[in-house]
C-alpha cells in the first residue's frame, strides 16, 4: 500500500509541474508542509475556497 501511495504522490506532483498552472479541487492528491515546519505530509483536498485549502491526511 506504500508502494501504491508513493507512486500516486509521485505522479501527482509530476502532473502539477507538467502545467502551467492549476487549480487545486476537491479529490486531488497534494504534498502539505503543514504551518511551514519544512516536513511534507500526503493528503487529499477536502475542500478549497477563498484561498484556503483544507487537506485530508492520507
């Protein structure tokens, strides 16, 4: 399951680097540097809104 996981993170940010820009929606998978403590965290957006963005852990 790691395995599986890492791999879809890796694409995921693979993606993301491919495009110009992009919007992130509920669903995609995401890298999260909670409070900027510099420690990436994989998760899920749950919701985005007005500039925030709100990440379900994985």
């Amino acid at each position: 399951m790691k395995s599986f996981v890492a791999a879809a993170i890796a694409i995921g940010v693979m993606c993301s680097c491919a495009s110009v820009a992009s919007a992130q929606t509920k669903g995609d998978w995401v890298l999260g540097n909670y409070k900027g403590a510099g420690y990436w965290f994989p998760g899920v957006i749950d919701s985005a809104s007005g500039g925030k963005v709100t990440i379900d852990p994985i």
